[in-house]
C-alpha cells in the first residue's frame, strides 16, 4: 500500500517497493483512485523503489496518458540512476518530468 499525500497542488504517491508485475494491479488501483480524487497534479516519488519493470512502466504511462486526458501533469521523482536510465532510454522523460536522486 502507497502513502499518499495531498499537499497544495500536488498529490505525492510514495509506493516505497518495487514497481513489478506483482504488485502492478494494486497499484494501478492506487493511482488511478488519486486521479479520480484530486484534481493536482500528480507526483510519483521512487525513494526506496530499486526496480521497475516492464508492467510497472506500462502503469506509470497509463496514468501519464489519463492525466494528460484532463490537461493534468505526471512528475516521478527521486529515481535511481538505474531507473533513471530506463526512463531515458524510452524517452518518456520527454513525456513527463523525471528527475534523479
């Protein structure tokens, strides 16, 4: 379970595990009820996340895709160098803002 926090114009979603494909679907559950909930913008914060994987990016784009819907922004923060470089190789920091540790 993520802790979420609402603050200001922001919404933070710290999920504080791996984003796998074991735990994609809740949190794709998670996220898409912050969408729903909020109309801030929407921050993803990795500290403490090692990995992501294919079905973890699959759900950090999908909720890019719904936010840009509505005219809304996805930001992920404190990424790992190696998470970092993944992002970069699909260039989806060209799609959302993505910064590093």
């Amino acid at each position: 379970m993520s802790e979420i926090i609402n603050q200001g114009d922001q919404t933070i979603v710290k999920p504080g595990m791996d984003i796998v494909a074991s735990m994609a679907e809740g949190f794709r559950n998670e996220l898409l009820s912050v969408i729903n909930d909020s109309s801030a913008e929407l921050v993803i914060d990795l500290a403490g996340v090692e990995m992501v994987d294919s079905v973890g990016i699959g759900v950090i784009i999908a909720a890019h895709n719904t936010l840009n819907q509505s005219g809304r922004k996805l930001k992920v923060i404190n990424v790992t160098k190696d998470v970092y470089g993944l992002f970069t190789t699909m260039r989806l920091n060209r799609r959302f803002t993505v910064e590093g540790v």
